[in-house]
C-alpha cells in the first residue's frame, strides 16, 4: 500500500525530529555555560591571571564552534519539519483533506475556457489542486499550461511520461526535493528575482576603488599588527581607519543600488544551491532528467553557492556594529560590490535556465502525484488517426479512490445519448472521460486499468451559467457554447465532446427540437460527442450520415425502501425514472 509508504516516513522523520529537538536543547544549555564560562575567564584576566586569558581565548573558539553545530543542526530540523509538512500534504491525497489547503489555481481560470469550470481543471477541489506540488511562479504557469484541452504531440506527451514514471518509483526523492523548496516563499516569483540579479546597475565599482580597497585594507590591518607590538604609534592605524570608513560614506550610495537585489532574498539562495546540490548528486536514468541534472552539475550549483554566501556577507551589514568596523577596517561593502560585479559578469546570463530547470522538476513531480497517491494508475497510450478512446476501470482522479466505481468504455467516431436517473452518475461519467484525457495530454497517469486515446479537442457543456453584466441567459450561454462546437467541426479536426443535459434552460418543445439538430450537426467522423438527456424523445433520433448514434443509460434500483445506484454505464435508453421519488423524499409530494 503507498499509504503505508508516507504513514512510516512520517513515523521516521518524527523520531528524527524528536531526536534534534533534544538535541537543539543541550546545545542551547551548552552555550549559556560556555558564554558564562568565558565572561568568568575574562573577568580573571582582567585581574591579571595569565591563564584566565588563555582560558577564554579557547572558551571563545569553543563557543564559536558549538553556534556554527547548533546552527547546522537547526536548518537541518527545519528540513525535516518541512519534510513532515511534505509528507501530511501526499497523506492528504489519502484521507480526503486535500480539499481543505493547497493551492487551487484559481488565478488561472479562464472565461474564454469553460472547460477549466465544467472539468474541475482549476479552482476548489480540481486536478490542479490535487496535483500541485509547485513553491514557484513559474512551476505553478508549466503545470497550469500542461493542463490543457488542446492535444500536444504525442511524442511530447510520451517523453514528458517517462520522466513522470521515473519520479513516482522515487517517492523518497520527491519528498526530500519538495523539503528543500519550502524555503522558498509560496508562489516565489522568479521572474523578479532574475530581474533583479541580472539587471544592469547604474554605477558599477572602478578598477581604482577596486585596487583601492585591497591596498587599504592591509595598510591598515598590517599597521595594526606593529601597533600592537608596539613598534608603531596607534594615531597612524586610526587614520587609516578613518579614512576607509570616509570612502566607504562617499560610495555608499552607489554600493547600496548594486548591493539591493542580496538585501532580501539570500533565504531563496541558499534554497535553490541546496535544490541544485541534490538535483546534480542524483543518478536519474531518464534522459530528460538527466538534462535537467546536466545543466547544473557543472556551473549552477557552485555559482548560486557564491552567491548565496555574498548575500549573506551583504547582510552582515545590517548589524551597526559589523557595518562600522567592517568598513572602517576592510572597506566591506566595496569588496561586496565588486564581487557581485564579478559575479554577473561570469554567471548572470545562465541563471534563467538554472530557475527553469527547477520549474520543469516541479511540474515532473506535481504530475507524478497520482501514481504516487493512486493503486490504481496507469499512462495513456495514444493511437494516430480518427477518433478513439478505450479504457478499462477508469475512475475519477478528484474522488475517493476506495469509494469511486470503475468504467469501461470504447468509443470511435459516434454520438451516445446517455440517459438515466437523476445522480445516477450520467455527469461524473463524463467529466471523468474528459478530464483523464486532460491528465493524459499532461503526461500524467490516469486512474485505469489500461486507458488509449487518440488526441482530441475537448469541448464540454456541463455548467452553464447566465451573466447578468452582458444580459445572457443561461439558454443563450449554452446556444454559444454550442455554436463554438459546430463551428470548430467545420475543421474537421478530431474532437470529443461532452454535453450535460442539452438545452436545459428553455421548455421541453424547443429543447428537442434544437437538441435534435445540434446532435445532427455533431455526429461527424471525426467526433465521439457525449449527451445526456431526460427526454427520452432524443433515444429515438436517427444518424444524418454513417456515424453511430447510440444509446446508453444509468440506472437506479430500490433496496429497503431507498433509492440505490451503482453508478455502471449500460446499454440501452433508460427505463425508469426517479424525480417523484425524489420529490417525496423532499417533501415536496
């Protein structure tokens, strides 16, 4: 069971976290007494014990060193935490909350794309939110863009599949990389951040100031070491020291616009060096991982590992005291400005592809969800030609996998005028279809025993709504919708359409009649077209050409006085009927 998997990680990351819990604790304990015991030898020196001296001399390289363990030892609780925060996100997938958090890509809702709505592709409880593992802006638009309902070309499809396959056999992979992204802020735009970095400054660092600031600096500190030795009067050191701090103030300005983009966004840097570390020490097999794998190992993680431990120089500024003696002593921020000069000078032009490398990985493990959460999974297979889709035990991504009914279905070119019970499953029956073929242009699995397609344009009519702000009605909205399909088969490009109770939103006279010649006009050659219907008087219709139309029906049976469905697709028009039924059960008759 893949639960299982996620249930004993969980168990080992919380022994781990535990265990440094503990840890962090004595190193804290170890600290304070090592401070103390410093503050103590001090005081004795100050009173003329040469051993005193020594004594806190190495009490201060031993408290140095417990901060730097400590501090290790915290970034590496706060990966296992994020590694536990990880791990309750897939266990989600599991027991259903998945709904309750998460990223809904609502933002990425189109009105010019109602299949986003009628197929749950983006916003509450969608294929998105399920799906998404994305902590950056530009992996949240590549997974949005690869949930299309427009066909790819297989062969993109295919290869983008095998790199999906080899992440859902690495799970603990996925788990440590996502760990090691939480430290980037939710939805980072690195958009900003490579605009930020690779953007021409408005001054840059002479080679003068350049030159200047290594001569000062040892004038300074050597005339240091001989006042200290007394062979040298301490007014020359201090001139010196006030003269780099004078040249520090005159260039602050300018150090200041270079240094602004390392101000905020060392934590990033250190995020992405560490992604970039893990990425380019893995051994992947597939060949589009190795490529993504390839474009870091040689530049991108020592690069950003540079530019991370400049950021984190540039901050040390932020401490009055560190920025008053680091500029009077060694011209700190001069040094600091010439560095990222260098920097972008060697590196700034690659750091686009290092961040898109990034994007594409989280988009392979965001597409690997649902092998990694599903038992029941497999990737689509696709046939070139006229319209075909064939699935063995197809469910729905978006329900409870232990609950969801299986289908199969095998279609060509054809109309199939569902009818059936009201919730009987005639609606989940055929969102499920389409938005399977929407996982499969992705390259996801899907949930099925076996699933093949041909690539087809998905067209739906399932939730039409009025829009008051443009005076369309309900009826009208579904007439537009439909207008786009027939427009559209004027292409005769392959579709597969779906149609939820055609003609709904106007009397039953009309409703046949128009339903009538939109079937008509969507029977071709190259269409399956889907339609669900209460009127039995669409059962009867007759194909315009040589194209099937067929009937298929949902049933309900009555056990114990309540009304039951199985939510199996049948051959056939329906036979029954359950809207007095229902309306009892109300109240209402």
């Amino acid at each position: 069971m893949k639960q299982d998997f996620y249930t004993n990680l969980q168990a080992e990351k919380q022994h781990h976290c535990e265990a440094a819990e503990k840890q962090s604790a004595r190193y804290t304990l170890y600290r304070t007494i090592c401070f103390f015991a410093i503050v103590f030898a001090c005081a004795g020196a100050y009173d003329g014990l040469t051993g005193a001296g020594i004594l806190a001399v190495l009490l201060l390289f031993l408290f140095i060193g417990l901060v730097r363990q400590h501090n290790k030892l915290k970034k590496q609780l706060q990966l296992t935490q994020n590694a536990l925060a990880v791990i309750t996100e897939y266990l989600s997938r599991f027991n259903g909350k998945w709904q309750e958090s998460g990223d809904k890509g609502t933002d990425f809702l189109s009105k010019n794309r109602p299949q986003d709505i009628d197929l749950h592709i983006f916003g509450p409880a969608s294929l998105y939110q399920y799906l998404c593992c994305c902590r950056t802006a530009l992996g949240r638009h590549k997974l949005a863009k690869a949930l299309t309902v427009t066909p790819p070309q297989p062969a993109a499809i295919t290869q983008r599949q095998k790199a999906v396959a080899e992440l859902i056999e690495r799970q603990r992979l996925c788990v440590e990389l996502l760990a090691l992204s939480r430290r980037l802020p939710a939805g980072h735009d690195t958009t900003t951040l490579i605009a930020e970095i690779t953007s021409e400054r408005p001054h840059s660092i002479s080679y003068v100031l350049q030159r200047t600031a290594w001569l000062l600096p040892l004038l300074t500190l050597s005339s240091c070491s001989l006042a200290l030795a007394g062979l040298l009067n301490w007014q020359i050191p201090g001139l010196l020291a006030l003269l780099q701090f004078a040249l520090a103030m005159l260039f602050h300005r300018q150090n200041q616009a270079i240094l602004a983009p390392l101000m905020s966004i060392n934590q990033e840097l250190h995020a992405y060096q560490d992604l970039f570390i893990h990425m380019e020490e893995t051994n992947f097999t597939n060949k589009s991982l190795q490529k993504i794998a390839d474009a870091l190992s040689k530049d991108a993680a020592p690069a950003l590992q540079k530019l991370a431990r400049l950021a984190d120089h540039v901050n040390l500024c932020r401490n009055l005291f560190f920025f008053v003696f680091g500029n009077a002593l060694l011209l700190w921020d001069c040094h600091c400005a010439a560095r990222f000069g260098r920097w972008q000078d060697n590196a700034a032009q690659n750091l686009q592809n290092w961040l898109d490398c990034w994007a594409k990985m989280e988009l392979y493990i965001s597409l690997a969800m649902v092998g990694q959460t599903r038992e029941n999974y497999t990737f689509p297979k696709f046939l070139a030609g006229a319209p075909a889709l064939k699935t063995d035990g197809l469910t729905s991504l978006l329900l409870d996998e232990k609950k969801a009914i299986p289908n199969d279905s095998t279609m060509q070119a054809e109309t199939r005028i569902i009818t059936g019970s009201n919730m009987s499953g005639k609606t989940t029956y055929m969102r499920t279809l389409a938005s399977s073929l929407v996982l499969a242009y992705a390259g996801a699995p899907v949930c099925a025993k076996s699933f093949t397609c041909s690539p087809m344009h998905i067209f739906t009519s399932i939730q039409v709504h009025d829009d008051q702000s443009q005076g369309i009605s309900t009826f009208y909205a579904e007439l537009l919708r439909i207008k786009q399909m027939v427009d559209f088969s004027q292409k005769q490009q392959p579709m597969f359409i779906a149609i939820d109770e055609i003609f709904k939103g106007t009397n039953s006279a009309d409703r046949i009649i128009g339903a009538q010649e939109a079937i008509k006009r969507l029977t071709r050659p190259y269409a399956i077209t889907l339609v669900s219907t209460h009127d039995f008087e669409l059962c009867d219709l007759q194909s315009p050409n040589e194209i099937p139309v067929t009937n298929y029906h949902f049933a309900e049976y009555y056990e114990d006085n309540k009304i039951k469905f199985d939510y199996k697709i049948k051959n056939g028009r329906c036979q029954t009927t359950n809207a007095q039924y229902l309306l009892k059960m109300a109240g209402i008759l």
